[in-house]
C-alpha cells in the first residue's frame, strides 16, 4: 500500500510540473526575446536621434554606447556603414527599414532592430542595433535549468510527503491486519488500535465490536457445553445405574426384558451425548477418542433398533457386509450415529425397502444406504442445517450427521436421487494378528 500511495502521488505531482513547467518554460522564452529585441529597438530610436543630416557631407556621427553585447552601426541610403559597427554591406533588415518603417528581425545569427532616419520627410539612413542570438538562448537555457532544478526540488518534496503519508495511512491497516492474523491463530483478546484517520478507525472499531460479539458468543457456546454436559452426563449416568440396580432385583421375565430394553436405550443415549459433545469441540471436556469397532457388531446393532421400527411400518430392512474382511474396524460411536441419521431419514422421507450396504474400498468403506424413493428439490441445500425438502423435521440430522463425517476425516454425501442412496466413506484400521476390538 505504501509504494502505492507513492507512486499515485509522484504520478500527480508530477503531471502538475508539467502542466506547470512546459508553459511556464515557453513563456520565458518568449519573454527573454521580445525583451531583447525591445532593448535593441530602443537603443536604435536613441541612436537616430543623434543622427545630424549633415553626416551625408562627411560630417562624423558619433554614435551613443550600444547596450552590452551589442552593435550598433548607422547606414546611408546605399547601404553603406556610415558610424559604428553592423555587417557590411546592410542586410536585408537595413533595406526594409529604407522604405521608412522600424523593423525588429533576425538576420545570420543577430536579432537584428534597424530604425530609418528622416530628414524633411525622407529617410536619408538607417540605424540598426544587433545583438548575438546565443546570448539570449544561453539565457533561456539558463533559467530553464533553474525552472528543472524547481522542478526536481518539488518532486523530491512531494515523495517525502508521499511517504508520510503512506506510513500514516499503511501503518493502522497493518496494526489492524496483524490483529486479524492473531485472531485467526486463536487470539480472541486482540484488539486493533485507533490511529487518528477517521475512515480507518471506524473499521477498527467495527473490527472489534465485531469481536466482541464472536467472543461473546463462544463464551455462551462454552457455557451451554459444559453445562449440557454436567446436566445430561449426570442424570443419564444415575439413570443408568436404577436400572441395572432394578434388572437384578427383578425376576419376572416381561419386566426384565423392558428394564433392560430401557438400559440399552440410556446407554445408546449417552453415547449419542457423548458424541455431539465430542463434535462440538468441548473445550478442555475429557472426551475420549471414538473407540474402534468390528463392522460386523456396527451392523448388528444397528440391525437390532431398527427391524422392529421398520416392521412396525411394513418396509423391509437389509443388510449386506459382502466381502468386507472381518479385522476391519471403524470409529463405532459416529458411524453408527450417522446411519442412525440416515435409517430415520429413509423411514421418514423414503418408501419401500432400505438397503445397507457396505462395500470394500482398501483403505475406506463405503456404507451405502438405499431406499425406494426419489429425492427431489435443490440438492445442493440438501445438508444445510435447517433445511428440510418436504417440510418435516428441524433439518439437523443430514448436517450432523455430516460433520460427524467430517470429523472422521470421511465424508457423506447424496450419490443418486433414484433410488434415494446416500454413501458415507470412512477411513479405516487393520487389526494387527492377536489384537481385540475394543
């Protein structure tokens, strides 16, 4: 920014000297040669007047001193140099001012002034003035070299301002651009200083209001994790332990069967805590990493929640593993909360029979999940939190499931409208020989 404020202002610097300069130049001339040429006329009318018409008869003419540099010379009607000095014979500027007119010209390198002496009105000579023409070009050269030198001294002058300037101007946006930068690497206590230039300083103070906002709003994030944390982790857990308290107090078998569907039910719930709390980046919360499981107990499990659920609706459920190697595991926790997504997905929106299939990609798996429908709408939105296609549902589940597949380094996607088939490609570990899943 700096070099360019400099550049834009020697730019108009200058074209203002020359704007300036060329005129200013060409009037200086002009006027170092009319003012030449009105000396030499003037010294030639001076020097008329001392002409006597007796000088014909021979009479001697005694001429006043010629200005410095100059000559003066007095001719008779035949051209010839009388008094004084002048080219010899007269030139061409002696000859017009015969005809009894003053004549200001310039002849072999002289301007040249020539005034006619009357006498009982006629001319009876010529008194011309002459002065070397480099004498006053070496004038105008000159002052033309002070009017540079004027000139180079303005350009200088500006640059120096120029520069100022620009460290005035650059100096609040680097402050503010460093503030950025500290920002992004974390800092959220940075602020940007005012620098006294008003446009500047209102995007400095909007910068940090800014800030302000986005730290209060983390703030409040922070707050509602740690406290969704305390408050579900802890009723979950004591929920947990009625129940199993209660499964081994009870010996009726129909109770049994429902206290422990209730305890799996709290246990997949605190898992499904845990794992939102894991995605939400918990600050500090000490959240273990998701634990590796066999593809072949992710699919049981989630086979067991969900036949009864599809069958109570009259669709079919599949599973197919194919030739998925049995030492393959996958993070348990998010993919099963991701098909979990996509399952109530297929049972909301979709018709028929839904199909999981997970396909073998060396290092990656491919679950794929399929059901009968059509998708229809902008795809594009399709896992925009909050947007729902047919109006249903809080638009949630598509984009959680997402950034839980983010997390994973994998990704989720839409691979076909029809069939409705959304495909999830998760990275995947081989279990050394010897080794248990965990």
């Amino acid at each position: 920014m700096r070099q360019r404020v400099v550049k834009v202002a020697l730019t108009a610097a200058l074209v203002a000297v020359l704007l300036l300069a060329i005129p200013l130049a060409w009037a200086i001339r002009s006027t170092l040669y009319t003012a030449q040429r009105d000396t030499l006329e003037r010294a030639a009318l001076a020097a008329a007047v001392h002409v006597s018409p007796d000088y014909q008869g021979g009479d001697p003419v005694e001429l006043p001193a010629p200005p410095a540099g100059a000559r003066l010379g007095l001719y008779d009607a035949q051209l010839r140099l009388r008094a004084g000095d002048g080219s010899q014979p007269g030139d061409a500027p002696v000859r017009r001012a015969l005809a009894g007119v003053a004549v200001r010209s310039q002849s072999g390198g002289d301007l040249v002034a020539a005034v006619p002496v009357s006498h009982a009105e006629q001319v009876i000579g010529v008194v011309r003035a002459s002065s070397p023409v480099s004498a006053v070009r070496d004038r105008v050269l000159a002052v033309w070299g002070l009017l540079l030198a004027v000139a180079a001294l303005a350009l200088v002058v500006a640059v120096l301002v120029a520069r100022r300037q620009a460290r005035a101007l650059a100096a609040p946006l680097e402050d503010l651009s460093r503030h950025c930068r500290a920002v992004t690497a974390g800092d959220l206590t940075a602020r940007a200083a005012v620098g006294g230039i008003a446009e500047i300083d209102q995007v400095a103070r909007t910068h940090n209001e800014m800030l302000h906002s986005l730290s209060e709003l983390l703030r409040h994030e922070r707050d509602f994790t740690s406290n969704a944390s305390h408050q579900l982790r802890t009723p979950l857990t004591g929920l947990q332990l009625t129940l199993e308290a209660g499964l081994e107090q009870r010996d009726d078998a129909r109770l049994r069967s429902v206290v422990e569907e209730a305890l799996a039910t709290t246990r997949r719930l605190h898992e499904t805590v845990e794992e939102v709390l894991r995605l939400s980046g918990s600050h500090g919360l000490p959240l273990a990493h998701p634990a590796d499981r066999p593809v072949e107990g992710v699919l049981t499990a989630s086979a067991e929640r969900w036949h009864g659920v599809f069958a109570g609706a009259g669709r079919r459920l599949e599973y197919d593993s194919g030739d998925v190697p049995g030492d393959v595991a996958v993070p348990g926790g998010p993919v099963t909360e991701i098909l979990d997504v996509l399952l109530d997905n297929a049972r909301t929106h979709g018709h028929g029979t839904v199909c999981v299939r997970v396909r073998d990609l060396d290092d990656a798996l491919a679950f794929d999940v399929t059901d009968e429908g059509e998708t229809r709408g902008d795809t594009a939105r399709l896992f925009d939190r909050g947007h729902t296609g047919s109006g249903a549902g809080t638009g949630i589940g598509l984009a959680l499931a997402r950034d839980l597949a983010a997390s994973l380094g994998g990704r989720l996607s839409l691979t076909s409208r029809t069939p409705t088939t959304f495909t999830l490609l998760v990275p995947v570990s081989h279990k050394e020989a010897g080794d248990e899943p965990r």
